[in-house]
C-alpha cells in the first residue's frame, strides 16, 4: 500500500510531518501535506519538545502553497494560537514567537486553510546543546463563541 499525504486519508490519524534532534540554529523542514480533500476549517499543528539540553528555542514555521513547489509562510491572521490549558484558541500579537518553546514541552498552532499544500518546519535560534522536537498534523472544525 502506498503511503499518502492527502487530508482524506490521514482523518483518523495524527499524520507525523517532522521529528528531528536539532543541534544548530537553523531551519528544518518538514513534508508537505495535501489539503484538497481536508473538510476541516482549522489545520492544528501540535509540536512537542521531549527532549533539551543547553539553550536556545524552537518555532514553527508554517507554509503553504498552491503547487506544492512554492510555499509561503502563512500571514499572522491566519494562524490560530491554541492555549495548551483551556483549549481555546487566543489572540495575540505575533503567534508564532508565542508559540515558541524553550525547554520541554508542547503548544499548538493552528491555521486556516486556504490553499491546496501546507509544510511545516521548525526553526531553531540560539541552540547550543540539543533539542529532539516532533511536529504532527490535526484537522479541526472552526467553533464559533
């Protein structure tokens, strides 16, 4: 059977995009995913740091793309930042950095889709001893207040 990264297939599962033990300040990438069949509103990327050593911090970088060969990383608007205690998605400035962690942990961020592909990848600033990061996919409905 082959492996497949279209939304339609990956509905019951938690698709894995990224997991790497990263040691410089770089970016990583991760695989694109194929949203054209996802009939979610809401693309929720958990990512998770479980292991971390030394200093420094690593964010998400989400892209998207109509072609998958030319991605954009997805305006601040978009994105949803998802409080990691109240389950709610909440408003702030720069979601991204917010996101960020600097030790072990987790947070999730999330996006509204509007285009065919999305990638994410991790970029990591100041490291100096190891972070071990992992990067799934969610597909969630938009909940209105």
């Amino acid at each position: 059977m082959a492996h497949s990264n279209d939304a339609l297939s990956k509905m019951n599962d938690a698709p894995q995009l990224l997991v790497a033990t990263i040691t410089t300040s770089t970016t990583t990438a991760g695989v694109s995913h194929d949203l054209s069949n996802c009939i979610d509103q809401i693309v929720a990327v958990p990512f998770t740091v479980s292991a971390y050593s030394g200093a420094g911090s690593v964010k998400l970088l989400l892209q998207e793309s109509d072609d998958n060969s030319t991605f954009t990383t997805i305006p601040n608007d978009n994105l949803r930042l998802k409080n990691p205690s109240t389950g709610i998605y909440t408003e702030v400035a720069d979601k991204a950095t917010a996101a960020a962690l600097s030790g072990l942990g987790s947070n999730k961020l999330g996006f509204l889709k509007s285009k065919k592909y999305f990638k994410a990848s991790v970029v990591s600033t100041g490291i100096t001893g190891s972070v071990t990061v992992s990067v799934i996919a969610q597909y969630e409905k938009a909940i209105e207040n």
